[in-house]
C-alpha cells in the first residue's frame, strides 16, 4: 500500500541538513579549531576557519592537532551550539538505546528486533532512516516487519484541531471530564476569541454531557477494534464507553464464577474433567477452542479487529449469555455434575482472562490475582503466564456446535416471539424426524427452557392442535401454542411495524442509490447509513416471519 512512497523517498536522495537550532537534542560533535593566544598561527585563526569531529572532545583535539601538524596545547576548540535533527537522532534509536557503539549484551540480545509500530505518515521520515542508519552503522536491518497504524480523527472523520475544539485528550476519556471541565481548558490555549467560541460550540455539540470515565482498558481495547492498518480511525467515545460496559461484564462474570467456586477449590486436570462434561461443558470448551485458534491466527496476520471481535464474542455472547445463564441452576446443587460445571467455568474464566490480558492488562490482572491458580501454574502475574493456544485447548467440536447453534436458534425465535406477540411465557413443542439430533434437542430442552424464558418446551412426536408452526430446519420445527394470543390484533400490530420498517429502509436506500452519494456524503454518515440498513433489514425479516406465522393461523 505504501511501497510507492517508501519508493519515492530512497530513490530521489538529496542533501540532508542535520543541524537544528533547538534547546533539545544531541549536540552536534562538530568543533571549531582556533589558535590560543600567543601562537604564530594565532592571526590566521579569523581568516583560516576549520572544523573537526569527533565522539568526544580530546578525540576532535588529536584530529585536529594531527591535521595542522602542531601540538595540541596550542589549539583550542569550540563545539557547534546547535543540536541534530531530530530525525536523526531517532534514527538511531533501534540500536542506540542498547549501548551502541559498545558491542554490550542488550545489543546482541535485542538487536535487531522484529516488528516496528508506527504511522504511515512517518514512513521516510523515521522507517526509512532507522533502515539506513541500521545498514550502514550495524550492518543489519533493524526490524523484519512494519506494522503501521491507522489515524485517529474524531467521531464525525474530522482532523481533530484546537480550532474546531474536537481534541480527544485520551487523559479525559480514561478518567472523565465534564463540559465545564473542557470549556475551562480553552482559556488557557492562544487561541482567538472567534475559535474559542467555536470551539466551546463544538464541544457542546460532541460531548454535550461531557466525557464519561471510560478506563485505560476500555480505551486500549476500543482502538483495536477499529478497521485494518492504514484507515483512518473515527473515535467515538460512545464506542469507549460501550467497551467500557464490556470490562463491567467480565468484572460481574468474573464475580459470579468466583462466588460459585466453593473454599479452598482446587482446579482438576482438563483429562478428568472431558469425561464427565454435559453437552454445556462441552459446547463452551468447544468455543473456547475455536476462539483460542481464531485470536493465534489474527496475532500472525496482526488482524486486531478479528481478535477483538473473538474475545467480545466469546465473553459476552457464548459464557455469559448461554453458559453462565445454562449452569445457574445445577451450580446451586451439590453434586458431581456440579463440581465438572465448576471446573469448566473456572477454566474458560481463567483462559479467557489470558486472552484478553494484552488489550485489557489492569482489569485481568486484578482478576487474576483474585482466581485459584492450577497446581502445575504458579506464575506471580498473567503478564508471565503462557497464552493461550490451539494445543492447550484441542476441544474443537464441530458436529456438537452445529447442533447447539440450532438449539439457541429455537431460543432466539421463541424470545422473538414472546416480544413480537406480547407474550409472557409461551408454552413450545418441538417435532424432530432425525434421531441424533432429537436426542441432543431432548438433552438440551431444560436448557431452552431456561434461555428463552418459556413457560415450558417439550419434545412431541406428533403436531398439536391450534399451534402456530415455524421451520427451524428441513428436519426440525417449532410449535407454539396460540392460548391467549389475539391473533387479529397482533397481526394488524405487526404489519404496521412492518410497513414502517419497510419504509425507513426504502429511504434511506434512495439516498444510497443518488450518483453522488460516494462523493458528496461523508465517510462517517455512510458508515451510519450501512448500519441502519443492516438494523432495518434484520428487523423486516423478523417483523416478516412473524406476520407469515400469523396468516397460517388465520
């Protein structure tokens, strides 16, 4: 993507001034030679200017001594006031900072390294120099790859600016500011009267109750989740906070697991937990597998938001949504079906927390600190604790997880319906005409149960009488009971909701449709635009097979 300016940059060399007249910086190791008084040469020395260099002062007095052919008592030298290019000397950083030139144990230990992280706007600038400077005083590169990170502007694809009183100071996302808070620090900027009323304007119109303490974490995550290297990054404190919430659900489930573990709880070796785990215990280690492979893979590929996409997914929508809600019951007995569920619970809490440690240090750490540790691991921190891999966790289960996804698709769509028909607790019947899978469904019905909220769900093998009937899969249906539903209002409630949606969805589909819609409308509103597209047509086709379930009962 960038090879052409890399390109431009190497190939079209040109003179490079070095020299800054700053306060800061490396001094230049050049030196001015004169002659002290007293010299014969002495009347030459405003006429006959000459410089040396050298790493320290004597070394520049013997070059010089050595050049003039005159002993080194009769010279005196001034080193330049100014100081390198800060270009310059941060191109030296890879190896500097390990004691180069000294031929130390640092340098041969972490030089060269392997991955530079850096923006694309300072390709040549910096990477390319460090890239020099390596060959040329090393004689190697100083890194293998670039990984170059996207821009963050403010949540409307804006360059944040003082002006435009847009600056997200990451201090106040993390710790919080309110409005008057923002408006006070205007006052001490050298801005014009007209920008600083701009400015509070803009501020009013962004942040209009100020910023929320999101935390470091909630941050650090947030701006992982963003799109692939090299796009600009449009930060929304909204999305902070959102994650923000995210660290409240791994504190609560964190919580719950820890509260459920009895005292002195000792985990169990995962040989001897298998054997005995419900069809749960198994799913849920069968997503922990698959989520450990996905997050290993999107590490090699620097592929952050897939990473950050596994571990929210795994957190929120498969351990607390499902397992957690699965397990309640069974946790409150004293049993050995019980213990196994604890020993699982404690296993995807504690992988878990290693797999989102690099995003989230502070809050895995306090949990951490707080879990049973296994005998075999003792690490002080679980910034020492191995992570995660495919080889630790090899529980993948592709047959189990299908028949699962269907089982929480019945659940999906009985929560659908109870919201759709404005019903309480509906009582379901499930038909099943493959064998294995009724025995997974029969197995996995208290567990529906209890995830949709249903008055009861059972498996029949025959179809009862006044249900409504909705295909779950070529083999599978679902029967709901019509008892107490008034199907004629319902159904007028829903077409209107349809007709509605339907609506909202054809407008905003004509704005698309306008040939200058990519030039005129800006990136953020078409990001906005995608994501109500995808609400609307989700809610079209559940609104659409709700009124379908409706007219059969008709």
């Amino acid at each position: 993507m960038h090879c052409k300016t890399w390109q431009h940059w190497l190939l079209n060399i040109r003179d490079w001034c070095i020299s800054r007249q700053l306060w800061w910086g490396h001094r230049i190791p050049a030196y001015r030679v004169s002659f002290r008084n007293g010299h014969p040469k002495n009347q030459k020395a405003d006429s006959e200017t000459m410089w040396v260099s050298g790493r320290c002062y004597q070394e520049a007095l013997e070059k010089a001594a050595a050049q003039l052919n005159v002993n080194g008592e009769h010279l005196e030298l001034t080193q330049d006031d100014d100081v390198l290019d800060t270009w310059f000397s941060s191109a030296l950083f890879p190896f500097a900072v390990h004691g180069w030139p000294s031929q130390t144990d640092d340098l041969d230990r972490f030089y060269p390294s392997t991955l530079l992280e850096t923006g694309h706007d300072i390709i040549f600038f910096w990477v390319a120099r460090m890239v020099m400077m390596g060959q040329k005083l090393t004689g190697r590169l100083p890194f293998k790859e670039v990984y170059l990170h996207s821009m963050v502007r403010d949540a409307h694809g804006r360059k944040m600016s003082k002006s435009l009183g847009n600056v997200i100071d990451p201090v106040d996302v993390i710790q919080g500011a309110s409005l008057e808070d923002l408006h006070a620090r205007l006052e001490g900027n050298l801005l014009d009267p007209a920008e600083k009323e701009r400015s509070r304007r803009g501020q009013a119109a962004d942040y209009p109750r100020g910023i929320p303490e999101c935390g470091t974490d909630s941050l650090r995550f947030t701006l992982c989740t963003y799109k692939a290297q090299g796009e600009d990054v449009n930060l929304d404190v909204n999305t902070v906070q959102t994650y923000r919430f995210f660290c409240n659900k791994i504190w609560n489930a964190a919580s719950f697991t820890l509260n459920a573990l009895p005292d002195n709880f000792e985990p169990s070796p995962m040989s001897e937990m298998l054997a005995d785990c419900s069809i749960m215990d198994r799913w849920i280690l069968s997503r922990l597998s698959d989520t450990t492979t996905k997050i290993n893979n999107g590490f090699q590929g620097y592929d952050f938001p897939i990473i950050t996409s596994a571990i929210h997914k795994f957190w929120v929508q498969n351990l607390c949504d499902v397992y957690l809600e699965s397990i309640k019951l069974s946790l409150r007995a004293d049993d050995h079906r019980a213990a196994v569920s604890r020993n699982v619970l404690h296993t995807c809490v504690e992988a878990g927390l290693r797999l989102v440690s690099p995003f989230m240090p502070y809050l895995s750490e306090e949990i951490f600190q707080r879990l049973p540790r296994r005998p075999e691991r003792e690490e002080p921190s679980i910034c020492v604790a191995p992570y995660p891999t495919a080889e630790e966790f090899s529980m993948f289960d592709s047959s189990l997880e299908e028949r699962v996804a269907l089982s929480l698709d019945i659940v999906n769509r009985i929560r659908s319906i109870q919201k759709e028909f404005g019903i309480q607790k509906l009582s379901g019947h499930i038909v099943c005409n493959n064998d294995d899978l009724r025995g997974v469904l029969s197995q996995l019905c208290p567990t529906m149960t209890t995830l949709s909220r249903c008055r009861k769900l059972q498996m029949t093998n025959q179809e009862p009488d006044c249900c409504l009937a909705t295909t779950v899969a070529s083999d599978c249906a679902l029967l709901v009971e019509m008892e107490n539903i008034d199907v004629p209002r319902v159904l007028e409630r829903l077409q209107a909701k349809l007709a509605k949606t339907s609506t909202g969805l054809k407008k905003i589909e004509a704005q698309r449709s306008m040939d200058s819609y990519e030039e005129k409308v800006p990136q953020n509103i078409r990001e906005k635009h995608d994501q109500q597209v995808e609400v609307l047509q989700a809610d079209s086709a559940r609104l659409g097979a709700a009124v379908a379930m409706l007219k059969t009962a008709k």
